[in-house]
C-alpha cells in the first residue's frame, strides 16, 4: 500500500462511502433496532447473524466471526486484493483512484504479480495445447481415456502435457519469470531446466481462477509419482486446495464439500457428476483453510483411504478442525476401505454407493469419542480418568457455544464423573491454556464471559475515536505508571491524533498490517451493552474508566514502594515517591 495509494486518499473513501449503502448494494439488509441485518454470505446459515453497524462503519458475523469496515468486505466477499477493492470503492462513488508518484517500489511490486499471474495462464495454454497436438503426449491421453476422463472434464479443469524435454518452456518464455514462478529450476552445475517433465499436468487455481503453479503425476514407474510447484511470491501450498475454483464455477454454495487427497479424485468424482470435491496440496489440513471452505458450505467431508496413513491423517485433520467448529459448522469423516480411493471405488460401486457412503459417513463427535476412547478401559477408574485427561486438551479448542457443551456433556457421560466436578476441572483447564497462550503472546485476548477494565476502555475508544480529546489530563500519567494494555491505548491515541479517523471504520483501516490488526480487530466485536444518546454522558463514562485504570496502576506503584519501605530497601528517590503518593 506505502507509494501506491495516498493514505488520505484512502480515509476520503471511508469518510464518503457509507458501509450500509455499500453492503445492501450487494446484499440486501433488513433494518433491526440500531443495525442492519442479513443472512451472512461468507457460511450457510438460516437465522440472520450477519449485522452492520452504521455508526461505526462496521459489520460482523456472530456467526462465523467474519468482520471489518467496506474494505474488508469487498476483500472477503468478492475475493479481491486490498488494491482492487480500494478501485471497487472509488468506482462505486465515481472517482479515480489516486495514486502517489514519488515511490515506485509497490506498484512495481503489484505490476510484478500481474505478469506473473499472465505467466502461468500462458504456460497452462502451452501445456493444454501440447496435450491435444503433440504426439509425444499420447500416452497422457491413453491415461485420462484408461480412467474415464471425458474431454469436457479435461477442458474444464485445464489438463495439460509437460513434453519430456530439458529446455522446452525457455523457448517460449523468459527465464527469469520461470525461475520466479518455480517452473525452472538449476543443476549444481548452474545449468537451467524445466522442473516437469513427461507429466501429466495439473493447474492449480485460486478461488479466482488464477493460476498459482501446477500439479504433475508420470506416467510410467518413475519417482516422485506426483510432484507440486515449489512455494513462491504467489503459491502457498497450506493456503489453495485443487478444485476450489471449478467448485465454484459449478455452485457457488454447494450443500457439502467433500475433501480428498489427490488431483485425479477431484477428476474422477467430476466425471460422475461430484463437482464439490477439493484436494489437499500435500500438507496437513489447517483452520485457515477449513474457516475458507466453511464460507462456501456448512458441511465438511474427510474423506481419506482406509490405511494406517489415511487413519492418521484423518485424525489429525479433526484436531486441526475443532478450533473452527463453531455452532451450525459440521464436519464428517469418511475412510475408505483399505486399499480404495475415491476414483476406484466409485468406478467399482457405482455413483449411487458411493453417495450413500457421503451421506452416511461419521459426524465428528461420532468420530472423535470413538478416537480417544480407543484402547481404553472404561470400566476401570484409571480408563476413564485418561479418557478425560486426552479429551479435555482437544474441547478446550472448540468455540463457546451449543456444540462445545454438548461434547462436554458426552464426555461427562463417559467418564462418570459428576457434572460439577467435570465442569470444574475443564475450566481449570481452560483457564491455564488461556493463560499460557496469552503469556506467550503478550496480547490481549476476547473473553467469552465479560470484559476487563482495560479491554473495556480501549474497545469504548475505539469504537468512539473522539473520546481521544478526554485524554489531554491523562496523558502525563503514562509514563509514571503502567497497566496491561496501556501500549495499545497509547498507540491508539497517536493513531487517532495523527490521521483523525471520523469513526471505527476508517481507524482500524490504520492498523491494517500491523501487528495489532489481530487485538483491533477483536475489540471492535465487542459489544459494550452501553445505549447512550449523550455525548457527555458517553465521555464521562470514558473518563471514569480511565480514572480507574490509573487508580489502580497506582495503588500497585504504592503497594510495591509500601514492601519495599518495610524491608528496608527503599531508595531515596522511591521514599520520595511514596510521600508524594500518600499525600
């Protein structure tokens, strides 16, 4: 963004453009109470959860935890960059973008990517047509034909052919963008080559259709049997799974998604008509990418092979699931007989058998209490005190919600272990998790049941960014005393002072970046229970918040000094202090 578009240019756009005309200019909002409401499009749902703030030029989902100001939501909604979202919005109101001439750095960066993304789209033409004419590719089209694949399958999903040459795409392109892109690659020697060759190729696209590198399988006994893009500026094998893109093309809110393991799954199911399948890329399933797919569709299909591998990779995608199983989420399993993957066994049972199989495959609580109760002893104290001891690490992971207590409740069943005392522990649990996590991160941290002091004032500022003119007589405390969270407040009131953000909308759009986008972003969900017509009564509550926050930074400055003078090791300066304080 710095030396591309102009700062002011981007708080102009967010001081003209209101977020509830933008919003409802997409999707249609109903007026309820003091917001806005509509049936959330980022995840399937059927009561509206999805609320947008006029005052504060903000929407969020209760339901998924989707949220920010007309940037975020033309970013999330219509899958564009920061930068063509902010074209979007100078669109919608009819004015040019401005831009800065002074710094090149960026636009050369983003001019960069374009030709990148042409790059790719022009070597998966290359690929396709080297399929269809080159007589060396026969045995890639005797391969698709042995497994079923139609033409209309291959033309849809852009199949190519890597002839088996050394040099063959730096006769066609430039080697410098095919370096950059990892479609060459060098000897020890320092000599270039294509990384595939004699492949089946495979393009993988984003959810936007363009190319992010290539899927290759041989096509004889040869090793590695597949082999993917390396990682570069624009493909990030934990972030895509294969198929994404021709999901959408053929429904953009499928009812399930089914998640398989190879490019040639996804086709196969294709062929019988199963166009909502996605592939991993080789990695291990993250949240990242499962909070993506749950915007589609509020199902979620595991299907893996049955093996020790497929079993273990089952297991480990369900614990990378739980922290994104919020309430109207759900997620099955569904291993395959041993030696089976999808495309054999559809091919074997038939597409009506293979759907029942989608249909009747395990929920993951199902799943989940059948995995960890495995190989114990119920009927034995020490059973059963593991079986809470495993699952409790794994529940503490789930969202608060319905779904949360009912696994609680589950596990309750199965340990025998009276309600109360269950409860009990698993908070302590909790509780101890939470804290390790926020020690590790030096971050505050959204709590499920209320706000702190501190969480609470600088959510009431953000959420009112005048409030930073009831801080002029506060400002000389700061450097005396210290409360947890007093960095983000005193960078907040530098981030207010200097750009005078009008609302919430145009100051978290400020913290974009940052490393405290994450904490900004939480606060800004908060809803502060406050219904205040009065300016003065808003500030008043404001400065008694901060008053408190000194208060008690100060009372534990004067418990500190008061220890210290009863041990005898206080310094001059400090006893100082101390009857200046109690003074």
């Amino acid at each position: 963004m710095a030396g591309l578009i102009p700062r002011h240019f981007i708080d102009d756009l967010l001081v003209r453009i209101d977020i509830v005309e933008l919003i409802d200019s997409h999707l249609p909002l109903k007026k309820t109470g003091s917001n806005y409401s509509a049936l959330c499009p980022f995840h399937n749902e059927k009561s509206p959860s999805f609320t947008v703030n006029r005052k504060k030029q903000f929407f969020y989902c209760f339901g998924c935890g989707v949220g920010g100001n007309v940037i975020s939501f033309l970013m999330d909604y219509s899958n564009l960059e920061f930068i063509e979202a902010i074209e979007e919005l100078a669109a919608f109101i009819g004015i040019d973008v401005s831009r800065e001439q002074g710094n090149y750095a960026a636009l050369e960066k983003h001019d960069n990517l374009k030709v990148l993304y042409f790059l790719l789209e022009k070597v998966a033409k290359f690929y396709a047509v080297q399929l269809k004419t080159n007589a060396e590719a026969q045995k890639a089209v005797d391969y698709l034909k042995l497994r079923g694949v139609s033409g209309i399958v291959a033309r849809d999903f852009m199949l190519g052919y890597a002839v088996d040459g050394w040099n063959e795409l730096s006769q066609h392109f430039e080697n410098t963008l095919l370096f950059d892109v990892g479609l060459l690659t060098k000897k020890d020697s320092g000599q270039s080559y294509d990384r595939f060759r004699g492949r089946l190729m495979f393009p993988i696209r984003d959810k936007r259709g363009r190319i992010l590198g290539f899927g290759a399988r041989v096509l004889d006994d040869s090793l590695p049997k597949y082999l993917n893009s390396p990682e570069t500026v624009i493909f990030s094998k934990s972030n895509e799974v294969y198929g994404l893109y021709e999901l959408l093309q053929q429904n953009s809110k499928p009812e399930r998604i089914l998640i398989v393991e190879g490019y040639m799954d996804v086709i196969a199911l294709a062929q019988f008509g199963i166009h909502y399948a996605v592939a991993t890329l080789g990695t291990a399933t993250s949240k990242k990418l499962l909070d993506v797919l749950f915007r589609y569709s509020s199902e979620l299909v595991f299907c893996f092979d049955g093996d020790k591998a497929g079993i273990k990779a089952a297991w480990r995608a369900v614990e990378m699931a739980m922290p994104s199983l919020k309430d109207g989420r759900q997620i099955k399993v569904m291993l395959l007989p041993q030696g089976e993957d999808p495309d054999s066994l559809i091919r074997q049972e038939g597409l009506d058998s293979f759907l029942k199989r989608i249909l009747l495959s395990q929920v993951l609580s199902e799943y989940f209490f059948e995995h960890v109760t495995n190989e114990l002893d119920l009927a034995t104290m020490e059973g059963r005190s593991k079986l809470v001891s495993t699952a409790q690490t794994h529940l503490q992971q789930l969202p608060e919600g319905v779904f949360k207590h009912m696994m609680q409740s589950k596990l309750q069943g199965l340990s025998e272990l009276p309600e109360r005392e269950l409860t009990k522990f698993l908070e302590v649990s909790e509780n101890t998790a939470t804290l390790k996590r926020e020690t590790r991160r030096g971050t505050l941290k959204k709590s499920a049941n209320k706000l702190t002091l501190t969480r609470f004032t600088i959510a009431l500022l953000l959420q009112n960014p005048h409030l930073v003119d009831t801080l002029v007589n506060k400002i000389p405390y700061w450097d005396e005393f210290y409360f947890r969270g007093l960095d983000v407040l005193k960078n907040m009131v530098r981030i207010i002072t200097d750009h005078k953000p009008v609302n919430m909308g145009a100051l978290i759009e400020c913290y974009r970046g940052s490393n405290e986008e994450k904490i900004i972003n939480t606060l800004a969900t908060y809803e502060l229970g406050l219904d205040i017509t009065s300016k003065e009564m808003l500030e008043q509550i404001f400065v008694d918040g901060m008053n408190n926050l000194i208060k008690q930074a100060k009372d534990i400055v004067l418990s500190d000094l008061l220890y210290k003078e009863s041990c005898h090791s206080i310094s001059i300066v400090e006893k100082q202090r101390l009857m200046d304080m109690l003074k």
